[in-house]
C-alpha cells in the first residue's frame, strides 16, 4: 500500500488475525477486500483507506483452501471451466498446449485464462500459464468429480496425441502421455486404443531414455504395460517384447532387482525364440555381475554365448603373455585409420553376442585374470571380421590395458586413445567403461592431479547410458585416487559418504564393500575409529572375490604401518601378498600406490624383523617397479621412487645416500603437489 507502518498498523493486526500470516491467505483477502470495496483508494487523501470495523465482521473460512475454492466458485462459468481444465496439467502449462485444446474442446481457453490472471489466481510468463500457488491449483482441480478428472485426463491426452507426432522437440508427446497415465486403462473406452496408448508410452519412455532420465522411462514403460489387453502378447507381440525389454533394462539401471525379475520372467515365458529372451538374459548376467555371485554370472555367460556359436571354454588354461602377443600380431596389419573406419556391424545377434562378450570381460579379469585377454581377443576379432559394434572400444581399452599391465606403458596409452576415438566413430553407448579403465592407463602418462577430471567425464557419460554399475565404481576410483592425490581428508570423507550411498541405493554390494573399506582408511587418517557397516557381506564376497581381498588387506597394512602398529603391518603384509597374483588383469593406479607403500613397508619392516632379508627383497622389488613407471610418468612416480630408494640406502646403512634420496623425495613431492608425501618424506628422513 506504501505507507508507512503506523498508518497500516490497524488494517495488518485485523489481516493477521484473521490468515495467521499465511502469505497466499493474506493476498487473496487482500484482493477480496479491494473488489468489495472495504479496501480502497482515496483520490481525495491520494492514498489507500479501509473499514476496519466492516472487515472485522466480514466471515471468512477458517481454511485456505476453503477460501480459495470460493474466490473460482466466484468466477464465470466460462473462466471456473478454463481453470479446471488448467489444474489437469499441474502447476502450469504452455500456451500451445492451452491453444491445441481451444479447438477440441471448442472454448475460448486463452481469453477465459487471462480473465483468471487479472483475478491474480494465475500468472502468465514466458509463454506459460502458471497457478500463483499449487494451493489454488489443487483447489482448481478438486472442483472435479474423480471420474470426470479420469475421462477429462484421457480425452486431453488422446487429443495431444496426433500433434505430438509432429512436435520436433517431443515435449507434447510426454505431456500427452501423462495425461493418459493419469487416467489409467480404466478410461479407456474403445478397445483400440489400449495398443495405441501403449505405443505412445513406448516412444515417451525412450524419449525419457534419451535424456537419461531412466527412472520417468521405467514409468512411461510401466504405464505402457499397463494398457495392454490380457492377450496383448498373441495380438501385438513386438510392442509387447519392446516394452518389457526397455522396462527391465530400466528396472536394471534404476537398481530395482524385484521388477527386474518379474518383467524377465514375462519374456522367457512368453518369447518366440531364444534371440528374444537374450536382453533380458543379458540383464540377469549384469545383476548377478553387481552383486556378490560373479561366478555364477560367468557361467551363465559363457552358456549364453556357446548358444550363440562362441566357444571360450578352456580358455583359463593358456597363458595371458601368449593370448597378448597374438591379438598384438593380429591388429599390426591394421593402422589406426583402417580399425576406425570399420564398417558397422549390422548382424544383430552378433551384436547381442557382443554385449555378452562384454559383460563377461568386466567379471574375469576380476576373478578369473588370466581367462579375461581371451574374451578381449575375441571381441576384437569380431570387431574386425564382422564389424565394429558398440562393445568394440571396450575390447580395445581393455587390451590396452592388458599391455600396460604387462610392461608397455606407451603401447597401452595409445590403445586407450584408439578406444576413446572409436566412441565416437562407432557409438558412446559405453564410453562409462572405456573411461572407467582407460583412464587407470592414462594416470600412468599425465599428472595423477589432472586425471582425476576425467573421472567425472566418466561418470557423466556412464550415467547418461544409465550403466550405474560403471558409474559407481568410476565414483570409488575416483575417491581412491583423490586419496593418492593428497585431497583433504576432511573433504574426502563427504565423498565417500555419498559414493556408498550411491552404491547402496542401486544394490552395488561388491563396490560397497570394497568403497567402505577404503572409507574405514580415511576415517582412521582423521582419528576416527568406526566399525564397517556391511561385514558379513564383505566376509561373503571374499569367497569368490580376491580382488576385494587384496585391497582389504592393503588398506589394513597401510593403516597400521602410518600407526606404525608393527604386530598388524606385518601380518596384514603377509595376508596382501598372498592375494596378489590372482587379482585384476588390468592395470590400475591402485597397483602402483600398492607397490609403493608395500615398499616402503617392506624395508621398515627388514629393519626390524627377524625375516630382514625376505622383506627386503619385496621392497627392492617395489623400488625396481617404480623405477620403470618413473619412464612413464615423472611428475606422479619420481618422489615415490626417491623415497624408497632412500629407504633401501638406510637399510643397507648407507647413510650419506638415503640423506641425499630423502632430500630428492621431499622436492620432488613438493614440486608435483603431493603434499602428503612430502610429510611422510620428512618423517621417514627425521
């Protein structure tokens, strides 16, 4: 009103009293007082006046949304209808949308909907009806009769339908879609329509799909499922198997197990041959894979694909060096330009064949190592034979990766680059994977700083495909990595909170696991002493998984060597090095970081156990391990090297040369920002 607050005081103490301050309240009884005239302005005064007597005695209803359904009940019939038909869409709805209605329902929506905006129930900006508090569109919507919001829902979502097969941007599709959903089977009235409201919830899904948003896609399909008539798979058998694929493969993303398996169940039982069943399958392998039964996804892989006409049975028993060596001969017939300019392959069993291969990949080389270059070797034989398909970067970053493993840092590298440029040549469909593994390879060329960006790239893009199973391990190593990186500890205790609490929502038990005992490390850095949460199922997949193993022991060695708990070091020493040959057969980051502080244990532990000269040896040969990957990288491995080779000099007491090694190390760690390492250097030297 502009005044000041000593003329307003008696008008707001009456407002107050009777809205109790609530702010929608207070401006719809101000608005009521205006149009009835006990609130006014004064030409004569040049400012607002009001009856406070006559507002005092003026009955308002106790409840909000009582008033509001009043002030609509107040409005023309015409302007009440437009209103109504508004609160259908929710909180607001687009012009256009308003206007293709105009001409089915044959009412003037536009003029009658201005009319509401001068009352101030609506706004309208950016060519947008918008309610000015969800209050009033409730209050709007509840107007209705429930089964005439039922049959007003379907009949807007059946008379969108047709202009959203035009709309470029898809956004009537998705609107017309959920005002069908919002209706329900039930609304339906000719039995034709059942397939095509089903149809349009199919495209509506994959649209949600499209932009990654998995969790409205799994709505969309559910929705669609929902519409089908009893015999749906007799009369409309490919939008029936379309719809529970997409669905399951949601269910499989959003980490919904349950509707996972019963969608699943559905198409084994109702397909009309095994190509058909083979999504689903695939789906089933990848939930098993997630979990702690690895093993038994393995073996139903490997099933799958001797159906499919790929043996690799046996294939545990040959040698990893050999397996490398060959698949090395078969690409040095083909340059880089040739392999990314492949032709497509189109074969779709084939492809469904790949994606097996795939999947089977990611679970060896954790517990079966020396099985996994074969898998790669066959993808990449595929790939060039029959075409590249979208699993065919996987097979060439993990190659890359199986060679750096063995020693050839740069050939390695450059694999992992021809992957990256084969996303984008063939599809990037799994550039999460190519990411997740290639980027351990690159963290052994670039800056260990620099590469933690490519960790988020990687989780974009895993996210973006809706690979939550990438994602999440993308989001432990990166974690593990920061750790390696010197991130505050502080800092990275939120990020491990949240990386579990990622993996638990989507039932990652395996990364769980391995992600809390790397949590568990940071708190005992800070001086907080906290029990795991998942034990048993840690105890559980250590059975089957070694590589869990290996780094539940390497973190309980570290923990207890920077305590200098001699007792705990060396017995969770001895338990780590056990694992370590039946580990991963891809290079990671962590394989370094592992030697490295095994080194330095190893010497700390010759200069004081009886066992002087067996553990002498394991730091020597950590200390040679880091001289090669110093080749590679500098700017990440120098410092470690230095520091290790000062601590062989003082156990051999050479004293002078681990003086001169210990000052290299606190440099070299100063100069490349490693400042934990730096510390730990001064320590050692002290």
């Amino acid at each position: 009103l502009r005044l000041s607050p000593r003329l307003t005081r008696s008008l707001s103490s009456v407002i107050y009293h009777k809205t109790k301050g609530n702010p929608l309240f207070v401006s719809q009884l101000m608005l009521s007082l205006s149009k009835e005239g006990l609130l006014r302005p004064s030409l004569s005064r040049r400012r607002w006046e009001w009856d406070k007597e006559k507002i005092q005695s003026q009955k308002l209803p106790d409840d909000v949304a009582m008033f509001i359904t009043e002030s609509i009940q107040a409005l023309s019939a015409d302007v009440k209808s437009a209103t109504c038909v508004l609160s259908c869409f929710g909180a607001s709805a687009d012009i256009t949308v308003i206007k293709t209605l105009d001409g089915a329902l044959n009412k003037n929506l536009v003029d009658n909907l201005d009319v509401a905006v001068r009352e101030g129930l609506l706004d309208k900006a950016d060519d947008k009806y918008r309610f000015s508090h969800d209050r009033i569109q409730e209050a709007a919507y509840n107007m209705m009769e429930m089964l005439d919001r039922c049959h007003l829902h379907f009949f807007y979502g059946m008379t969108l339908a047709p202009p959203a097969d035009v709309d470029t941007d898809d956004s009537l599709l998705l609107i017309a879609a959920n005002q069908l959903n919002l209706a329900g089977p039930e609304a339906v009235q000719d039995k034709s329509q059942n397939a095509i409201v089903a149809d349009l919830n199919l495209r509506a899904g994959k649209k949600a799909m499209e932009m990654s948003d998995f969790v409205a896609a799994y709505s969309y399909f559910d929705n669609g499922i929902s519409f089908l008539r009893k015999k749906h798979w007799e009369e409309h058998y490919a939008l029936s198997l379309e719809l529970f694929d997409l669905a399951a493969r949601c269910a499989h993303t959003n980490g919904d197990v349950i509707s996972l398996n019963l969608l699943s169940q559905q198409v084994l039982t109702k397909s009309q041959s095994f190509e058909d069943k083979l999504n689903v399958m695939y789906y089933a392998m990848c939930v098993l894979a997630s979990s702690s039964k690895l093993p038994e996804s393995i073996e139903r892989g490997l099933k799958i694909l001797s159906r499919l006409g790929i043996d690799l049975q046996g294939c545990e028993s040959g040698s990893v060096e050999a397996c490398v060596q060959e698949t090395k001969d078969l690409l040095s017939g083909y340059s880089d330009d040739e392999i990314l300019n492949t032709e497509r392959m189109t074969d779709q069993t084939k492809i469904m064949a790949m994606k097996f291969l795939g999947k089977l990949e990611i679970g060896m080389t954790q517990i079966m190592p020396k099985s996994a270059p074969y898998v790669t070797q066959r993808i990449i034989q595929l790939s060039l034979s029959d075409g590249m398909s979208p699993v065919s970067p996987i097979g060439f970053v993990h190659f890359g990766s199986y060679i750096a493993k063995l020693g050839d840092i740069s050939g390695g590298y450059k694999y992992v680059k021809l992957a990256r440029s084969l996303l984008d040549k063939v599809s990037r469909e799994n550039a999460g994977e190519v990411s997740c593994f290639g980027t351990q390879v690159i963290a052994y060329v670039e800056p260990l700083q620099a590469v933690l960006e490519y960790h988020d790239e990687g989780y974009a893009a895993a996210m973006a495909s809706g690979d939550v199973v990438r994602a999440g391990l993308i989001t432990q190593m990166k974690c593990s990595q920061s750790l390696f990186a010197g991130i505050n500890l502080q800092a990275l205790r939120e990020k491990y909170a949240a990386a579990i609490k990622f993996m638990e929502e989507r039932k990652q038990p395996i990364l769980t696991v391995q992600t809390q005992y790397q949590q568990q490390s940071v708190l005992k850095l800070i001086g907080i002493d906290q029990e795991p949460k998942h034990v048993s199922e840690g105890h559980a997949i250590f059975a089957t998984n070694k590589s869990v193993m290996r780094i539940y022991y390497y973190l309980k060695m570290y923990t207890s060597f920077i305590f200098r708990s001699y007792n705990e070091t060396k017995e969770n020493g001895e338990k780590y090095l056990t694992c370590i040959g039946n580990s991963w057969a891809n290079l990671f980051l962590a394989h370094a970081f592992q030697a490295f502080h095994a080194g330095l244990i190893s010497f700390w532990l010759a200069r004081k156990s009886r066992e002087e000269q067996g553990w002498y040896l394991r730091g020597h040969k950590s200390k040679l391990a880091l001289k090669i990957w110093v080749e590679s990288s500098r700017w990440t491995f120098e410092n470690k090297w230095y520091l290790l080779e000062a601590e062989e000099s003082f156990c051999n007491n050479d004293v002078e040369s681990a003086k001169t090694y210990y000052e290299k190390a606190v440099t070299s760690a100063k100069l490349h920002k490693f400042v934990h390492e730096e510390a730990l250097a001064h320590e050692l030297a002290a």
